[in-house]
C-alpha cells in the first residue's frame, strides 16, 4: 500500500485525535519510558535499547527506537536517567530526547516513588510521502519536508515492593504543539500534542521462589480515543529465562521470550499476532529489547521474591 499512511489530526483543527507516542509489547520492560517516577527503582544502573518493527509487511509500517538508561543514588533515595526514542510512521517521524528525576520515600514494606521529566521533540513530515485527494489542503506542502522541535514535560507516580506495583504517568504534559512550515504563509500543517496518561498495575507471585510469575496490567487514556488495556503474564525461569504472553483487547496477542546471561545482562524478543482487521494487511510485529542492569549489593544476597525490596538490593530484570 505505497504512500497511504496519513495522520488524521494534522487535518482535524484539534478535534480528532489519535496516540502520538510510541507502542511497547514489552511495556513492563519499558516503563521508564511511559513513567519518570520509575527512574531509580530496579538496580543500580540500568540500560536498555530496544527495536520494533509494527505491522511487519505493511509499508510506511511504524518503527521505533528506543535507548534509556536511569540510576539510582543518594542512598537510593533519589534517581535519574535519559532516554532517546525515534518512531517513525509512514510521512511523520517523531525524535524524543528526555531527561527524568524522581525521589524516592521508603516505607516498612513499599517505597514510594514520584517522578518528573522534560523532553524535546523533533517533529519531521516528509511531504514527498504523501498522496493527498486534495492537492490544494492548506495543511500539507507535498514538495518539502518540515522540522519543528517542541518542548514538553511528563510526570509520574509508582508505588512498589517486590510482589507488586502501582502506577500513573503523563506524556505531553504541555500539550505543545508542533507547527509546520514556520515560513509559508500558505501552509498552516499543526500538530496538537494530547494528554497520555499510563496506568499500570501488577503483582508477582511464586510457590517457588524460582519460578516467578509476573502479572500486570496496563491501560492508556488518550482524548477522543477508546482506552486501551494490554495484559501481561510472564514466568520467570530461575532469574535466567521468561516466557509470556499479553493480551490487548480487540488488537492483538503478543507472545515474549527471554534470557539473561552474564548475570546482568538480559534480551527479550516479542512477537505480536493481530486479531483485528489490520492482521490482513501484515504479518505481526516484532520486538526485541537488550537490558544491562548492573547492581554493586548483587553479593550479598540470591534475589529470591521473599527479600524485602528485591528489585533495587539485587533485582530481577522485570
């Protein structure tokens, strides 16, 4: 389907929206990226890089890239990191640079974390890329590209022991806008940027503290946009391997596997079957993540689920 993907609220004055950020199967692995509270709360120093590939076959199809790496220090009562994404869908092409802080209060059982981030986004529109019905549309130069960075900021909340969590954050806190063609005085392209807010919620539990599950749920509110829930059901194997499943309502079943080698290194692929219309269109998606994730307390204890505050003393790569 060459040159068909176009973003409706380019055209929409504000009144039709669509999700402007990126999608993770591996949004429990990920969670960094949708929550700055969570800056700090797995090791000491924790670094992923990940790729996915959405809709494989479908041309124009998304793909995003995504580093990040976050610390924990002050002892343990503060964290920080920095994250890159790059995502690219069709015409459009998202660049986000983010830098997060978060605090961190300890509690008997819990540690409570609160976050916030600012980010810069580049927003690029290659108009060679797009087919329009109307060559005249006041939004769109089909014979330039235009670039425009837009500044932002999110915020965050996570409380967390080592048998659950709960969360909430919010994307485009600003709600910013992206304008288009600065210099046209015939071109007015804008792109309104809309509230995102993340909910997420989970609970580990084992018989066996080497066969851990790992359930969780995660829903996203966006405006004028149905919510979206994905549940997630992972086994992790002897802190060396997972396997799981998620489910998302009405779009797809994605399947995960996983190993961690070298103590503090992990790789995680996931592989997503659609069940909607679009599986017509594509054959599924793919995503694979990288984690480094290096503790300096990793001798003094097994990481078993039953030690209080297990993720931050020696922690499982979740």
């Amino acid at each position: 389907m060459k040159k068909s993907i176009l973003y409706l609220l380019l055209f929409a004055g504000g009144n039709v929206y669509a999700q402007q950020m990126p999608f993770y199967s591996q949004y429990r692995s990920n969670i960094f990226l949708l929550n700055p509270a969570l800056a700090g709360t797995k090791r000491n120093i924790d670094a992923r890089i990940g790729y996915r590939l959405q809709w494989a076959g479908y041309e124009g199809a998304p793909r995003t890239s995504a580093v990040s790496v976050n610390s924990r220090f002050f002892k343990g009562k503060m964290g920080a990191g920095l994250w890159m994404v790059q995502d690219k869908s069709g015409p459009s092409k998202q660049s986000n640079l983010g830098a997060s802080y978060a605090y961190h209060i300890r509690f008997p059982d819990c540690e409570l974390s609160a976050g916030l981030g600012g980010m810069f986004t580049k927003y690029t529109l290659t108009g060679d890329d797009i087919t329009l019905h109307n060559t005249h549309d006041p939004s769109i130069n089909q014979y330039i590209s235009s670039s425009v960075w837009v500044p932002d900021a999110t915020a965050g909340i996570y409380l967390y022991n080592d048998r659950f969590h709960i969360g909430a954050g919010v994307l485009h806190l600003l709600q910013g806008k992206a304008k288009l063609y600065p210099h046209d005085s015939l071109k007015h392209g804008r792109i309104p940027f809309k509230y995102h807010v993340n909910f997420s919620v989970g609970y580990n539990f084992a018989q066996n503290p080497d066969y851990v599950w790992e359930s969780s749920v995660l829903a996203t509110y966006i405006t004028g946009v149905p919510i979206f829930l994905d549940y997630t059901l992972r086994l992790h194997i002897k802190q060396k391997m997972l396997c799981g499943l998620s489910l998302r309502l009405h779009d797809a079943v994605a399947l995960h596997l996983g190993a961690t080698f070298m103590e503090d290194f992990q790789v995680t692929y996931s592989y997503d079957f659609l069940i909607s219309k679009l599986r017509r269109t594509n054959s599924g998606s793919h995503e694979i993540m990288l984690a480094y994730s290096f503790n300096k307390n990793k001798g003094r204890g097994h990481g078993r689920l039953d030690n209080q505050f297990l993720k931050q003393k020696y922690g499982y790569m979740f």
